[in-house]
C-alpha cells in the first residue's frame, strides 16, 4: 500500500519537472517497476503514454505564450518519432532479455539501456554545467544559418534520442533540452515548451504505432487514465511554477536535476534492483 502511494506521489512529481523543465519523465519508470511493480513490457508502455499525455497539456499554455519553434518541432521532431517507433514497434521485443555476461555478472537489456541512457544524461548534465568544455552561452548561428551541419545533427541527434529513451519508455526530454540549448542556443522557456512539443508527438507516435499494436488487449485502460490525471495535475502546477524562474537559473536548476536523475538511475538498478 505505502509503495503505490509513493508511485503516485512519482508520478506527479514527473508531471511538476516536466512541467517546469520539458523533461524529466524518465523517473518515471523506475516507480512503474518497483512501486506499482508492472512487468518491463507494461512499465514502458505506459510510460511513453503518460508522459506524452502530460507533455501535451504541457504544451497549450505555451501555444498561447507563443514560446514554442515549431519548425525545430517538425525538423527534430521526426527523426525522434521515426527512432521511437522502431523501438516500439519492433525492436524492443527483438532485443533478448539477457544480453551477455561479465564474469558472474548477467547484463540484462533493461541494465544495459539504462546504463546508456543515465550516462547520456550525466553528459548532457554536465556540459549544461560547464563542467565539460566551457560554460554554454546562447548561440542561434547553427539555427539561423540553417547549415548541412544543422540538418544533419537534427537527424542524428533525433535518432539517437528516439532509439535510447525508446527501450524505457521516456520522452527523451532529458536529451533534448541540452541538445536545443547546446547545439542551437534556444532560449530557456522556448526549450521548454519545443521539448514537450517533440516528447508528445514522439509519445503518441510511438505507443499508438507500436504499444498498442502489440499488448493494447491486455493493458489496464483505468489506471491509464487514472494516472494521467494525476500527472497532468502535476504538469500544470509545474508550468506555472516555471514562469517565477528567469531562463539561466531554470538551466541550471535542470542541469542538477539531470544529475541526481542519472545517479538514481545507477544506485537503483546496482543496488535495488529486483
């Protein structure tokens, strides 16, 4: 009972970052398999769902603020879509359950993604610091000149963040926001509402055209909904939130929380894994 109250309490919490943030919804999964205790197939189904239903309430404030690039939704937003639907589709049931083994150690699929995901995060993280290279300034020359270089890293970049967070059922958000503020210097808030642009239409892409292809006779539709709710609480109390923030403090804000995201995500599966 405490542990599904707690993965209640998760879950509008994720809907408050990603209110605030435009990421965040990979926090998610870790209370869908071991709060609400949902089998990997499920616990990612749901996730990608959810925080797509949250991340669309998360974007209609921000059409009337008009902080949202629309051409960078499109132009980023496809290859991230057309990366998550693989995943979802198809390759997620390809990939075996157990990978390889290290000495007496089996590496499962769900370790694996998520060592690749928590150390991407703890890149991003940390270039959006300045730990890595020098501090980030806003820079729109890539954007602006519309290059091969632009058009190029939106593919790569899009597909990268599609395949990676695909396997666990987040929105890709976390990888996003450094990629819009790094490569194409966005300004804060507009990252905000373009990243939760791109985490819905990924979102819906990826579980209507593969999730509910494969298990949407056997997925439980009320808690669907009833969680949903409690998200979208949680994202409109964070989209209001956002705007007592000026644009480098809520980077840097996100930047700790990336940190403390992908620690989680490694203490977890190293130590608590079920």
């Amino acid at each position: 009972m405490i542990e599904t109250i707690l993965g209640y309490f998760v879950g509008m919490l994720v809907g408050i970052v990603m209110g605030m943030f435009g990421g965040g919804g990979s926090l998610l999964l870790p209370a869908m398999l071991y709060l609400l205790h949902f089998d990997l197939k499920f616990a990612t189904a749901y996730t990608t769902i959810l925080v797509g239903v949250t991340a669309l309430v998360g974007v209609v404030p921000r059409v009337r603020q008009k902080v949202i690039d629309f051409p960078t939704v499109i132009a980023l937003g496809i290859p991230v879509a057309t990366g998550n639907l693989i995943v979802r589709l198809w390759l997620f049931d390809v990939v075996p359950d157990q990978l390889f083994t290290i000495g007496s150690l089996a590496v499962s699929k769900k370790i694996f993604v998520l060592s690749i995901f928590a150390s991407l995060i703890f890149l991003s993280s940390a270039t959006l610091l300045g730990f890595i290279g020098k501090p980030v300034k806003q820079k729109t020359d890539l954007k602006a000149k519309k290059s091969f270089a632009y058009y190029i890293s939106l593919a790569v970049g899009g597909l990268l963040i599609g395949v990676v967070p695909g396997f666990t059922g987040a929105g890709g958000g976390v990888l996003i926001v450094p990629l819009l503020v790094i490569f194409f210097g966005l300004p804060m808030r507009t990252v905000v509402g373009t990243s939760l642009s791109i985490v819905a239409f990924k979102s819906f892409v990826g579980f209507f055209g593969g999730d509910l292809i494969r298990i949407g006779n056997e997925m439980d539709y009320q808690f669907l909904i009833q969680f949903s709710i409690l998200m979208i609480t949680g994202v409109v109390i964070g989209s209001w939130w956002s705007q007592r923030f000026d644009g480098e403090r809520l980077k840097r804000i996100f930047a700790w929380f990336l940190l403390a995201l992908a620690a989680f995500i490694i203490i977890y599966e190293c130590f608590f894994k079920i």
